[in-house]
C-alpha cells in the first residue's frame, strides 16, 4: 500500500494530470507524468471493467503496480504526479512483465534519478 502522501485522490488533480501531463503508453500499461512543486511523488492507478470483467482479476493488477512502484519510489525523482492506467493486455501480464514496462516508461518520461 502507498503512503497516503503518495495517493492522488481528487478529481480536478488527477483530470490535470491526465489533460497536461506527458505520456507514454505501451500494449500493457499507459502513463502520464505532470511535474508539481511538490516534495513528493503521487500516484493514481486505473484498470477499467474493459480489463476484466472480474474485481478479482483488477484489484489483483492494481496491487500488484502499487507494489512495484513503492519498491522503486526512491528512484524517482520527487514533484511529479502520475496517472497509471492499466489497458487490457494487463490482464494477461505477469509481475515482471509489468515492473519492465513501468521501469521504461519512467526512464522515457525522464523522471528517474539515474537519468539526470
């Protein structure tokens, strides 16, 4: 679970995030980063019914994102907001193959400490 100062919860934040934010997206995982003045990263991750019709199969996904960004939060760099979302290929997608894909997009969205 990510800290509470990690969570994008409001929706006019996360509709900015999702308007002006810089995006890269892949078969499986889609991103947009949008830099704040804040000291901290925040995160808000969507898997949509078109995933799986399953709760099970969608929560799952999600905790397992959340798991592999709270493992990785200290190389990122921090001020920035992301909305992850998860598209259907997701559902078929293993621990791993999830971790790789974010990791790319980090490093393409030039937010990750050892890029600078």
């Amino acid at each position: 679970m990510l800290k509470k100062e990690n969570r994008l919860t409001k929706e006019k934040e996360i509709e900015n995030v999702f308007k002006k934010g810089k995006s890269s997206f892949d078969k499986t995982i889609g991103v947009k980063a949008l830099p704040t003045k804040r000291s901290v990263s925040r995160f808000c991750i969507v898997i949509s019914s078109k995933v799986s019709k399953k709760a099970v199969i969608r929560n799952k996904k999600k905790r397992q994102l959340r798991e592999i960004i709270r493992l990785n939060l200290s190389k990122l760099e921090p001020g920035f907001d992301f909305f992850i979302l998860g598209l259907p290929r997701i559902a078929g997608a293993d621990y791993h193959e999830m971790e790789k894909s974010l990791s790319q997009h980090f490093k393409r969205l030039e937010v990750t400490k050892s890029f600078k």
